[in-house]
C-alpha cells in the first residue's frame, strides 16, 4: 500500500497523473505552435505590407517590435522542441503507431524543420526588407514571412491528421 492506498489504486493515480501530464505537454505544444504562427501572421501581414507603404515609418516600428517578437519566437521553438519530443516517443512508443502515423510526423518534422531553418536565415538578414525584382520577387514568397505562415498552418493542418490517424488506428 503506498499512503494507505492499495498498490493497484496508487498504479491507477500515476497512470491519471501521467495522462494529466500529456495533455500538459500537449497543451504547452500547442500553445508554442500557436503563439509562433501568430507571431508569423503579424509579421506576413501587418507589418510586412504596412512596411511597403511606409518603408521610413515602419521601419522604424520593425525594429521595436523584432526584440520582443525574437523573444517569442525562442521560447515557441524551445517548448515546440522539447515537448514535440516527449510526444513523438510517446506516440510512436505506442502499439498502436502505425505507417501513416510515422509518414504524416517526417513531414511535418521536415516543414518544421525547414521553419526552424527560416527563422535563423531571417535572423541573420536582420529582418530588413531586401527590394527584389523579377524572378526573385516572385519567389520571395518561398524564404520570408508568408512562407513560414503557410508552413505553420500546413503543420497545424498535419496536426489535426495525425490525430485523426491515431484516434481512427484506436477505434479501428
């Protein structure tokens, strides 16, 4: 007996605390994810645009808003990365993981991967807006702000289909 408990009680209370630190772990997944794309969308489109009318004026209000906005982004990638871990392994530790699931989580570890990769490329530019012409101009939207929005929300959209893979592995 653990605390006047019998064993098989006190086993039941650690398997409750251990759900209860999943949906923990998932929530503070979620939440990095979210405050991540967010920043992301800010940046793509209100700053991004207000920045071509006013290339002077907003500059100016960039470089208030980059501080805060780099802070945000490490703590997102810090929690997205430490508790993207602890439910990959927990999901793929389980028997019910299967093909599908483990396709799904490559891709979008890769995307992930690749936004990761962006913020760094952005960061070492300074976040300056560079003026581009012709073929690079129609290509910008692959390596800047829009492209890590679309690679955010194709991540969340990647999220929601592995929960369905798993939920439908579990009832199936």
């Amino acid at each position: 007996m653990i605390s006047g408990m019998p064993l098989a009680a006190a086993l039941g209370e650690v398997g409750d605390l251990g759900d209860g630190l999943i949906v923990l772990v998932r929530w503070l997944h979620a939440l990095g994810a979210v405050a991540w794309v967010g920043g992301s969308a800010f940046f793509a489109l209100i700053l991004r645009p207000a920045q071509r009318l006013d290339p002077d004026g907003v500059g100016q209000a960039i470089g208030r808003f980059t501080g805060p906005y780099r802070e945000l982004v490490d703590a997102s990638i810090v929690t997205i990365i430490v508790t993207g871990l602890i439910l990959m392994f927990e999901r793929l530790t389980d028997d019910d993981a299967t093909v599908a699931y483990f396709i799904v989580l490559s891709a979008k570890l890769v995307i992930a991967g690749w936004m990761f990769y962006m913020v760094w490329s952005l960061r070492r530019a300074g976040f300056i807006h560079e003026a581009r012409s012709g073929l690079t101009d129609r290509l910008s939207w692959l390596f800047g702000y829009n492209a890590l929005l679309a690679g955010g929300v194709m991540v969340f959209l990647m999220a929601g289909l592995l929960r369905s893979i798993f939920e439908t592995t579990l009832s199936g």
